[in-house]
C-alpha cells in the first residue's frame, strides 16, 4: 500500500551524484562526493527529505572519520526508522568494486505508526533510485554492527575486504 509521499529533488540529486561518479573530478569535488548519507520522513509525513548533517564525505575519510562503516552505523537513529545510501568500497578475489547499496533501518524499537509509513513510502524513494543492485532491509544494530553482513549481502563469500578492512 502506498504512502502517497513524495521524494524531494534533493534526494534525486544526491542520489544522481552518489550514482555517477565523474572520472574527471578534481580533488575538491571528489572530497564533497558522499560516501553515506541518511534520508527521513519530513515533520509533515508527506516528503522524503535529506536527513541534515547525517552525512560522511569522501573529505572526511582519515580525518574526521576513521572507519566509515563504523560511522555510518553510529549516524543511524537508535529509535525511529530512515532510509539510507551507502557507498560501500569492497574487494572480491577477483577485483575491487564499489556499489550503492540501499538501506531501509526499521529497528525493532522505533514506534509503530514510523515502521508502518516508512515501509509504505520504501516504493517510492526506490522507484526514484534506478540501478541499485543492493537493497538491506535492517531491524537491529546486531544486523550490520558486524561488517560480515554487508559483505554477505555484497557478494557473499567472495568478498576479502570491505572498507579496506579484511572481513
């Protein structure tokens, strides 16, 4: 059943610059590239808005954010639900790869009436989010505060690394 709700142009556009990377970037523009970002329900229920400051930059990584994926758990709201995009960077035993994957964080805790609105609005901010390969519905921090399940959901056993972390 749908929401109704309506997925904001800036989500559009962060999503469309998450999804195109521009080989010719330079390294100002590379550094305000996100790595992560979460996006909630507007105080009125009817759009899907940027979560503000609940972000990592490319420019943050080893300065102000050692591990990202560590932080990017950290940034999820222990109580209410939010949809995500991270940019994971991960190693197979064949090559290197980097994929968006899309996270819908439903967790036990959060209120009833927010689990049911954000699954009913999941469809469309994924409609709008054309050529995900990954989609991970999360409803505990026991889900993904072990790297393992992201690595899973990547490629299974073939993959060695994950953030440049050995899994």
């Amino acid at each position: 059943m749908a929401s109704g709700v309506k997925v904001t142009d800036d989500v559009i556009s962060v999503f469309n610059d998450m999804k195109v990377r521009k080989a010719q970037a330079n390294e100002d523009e590379k550094r305000k590239r996100k790595k992560a970002i979460l996006f909630c329900l507007s105080k009125d229920l009817k759009n899907i808005i940027l979560d503000e400051g609940k972000e990592i930059l490319l420019g943050d990584l080893g300065t102000t954010v050692q591990d990202p994926y560590q932080h990017f758990v950290k940034m999820l709201p222990p109580d209410d639900c939010r949809y995500a995009l991270y940019d994971a960077t991960y190693e197979t035993k064949e090559t290197k790869k980097e994929d968006l994957v899309f996270i819908f964080w439903a967790p036990d805790s959060a209120p009833l009436k927010s689990k049911m609105i954000y699954a009913s609005s999941k469809d469309a901010i994924k409609r709008k989010f054309e050529g995900i390969k990954h989609e991970w519905q999360v409803n505990g921090l026991e889900d993904l505060k072990d790297r393992h399940t992201l690595a899973e959901k990547l490629g299974g056993s073939s993959v060695v690394s994950l953030e440049g972390s050995p899994i």
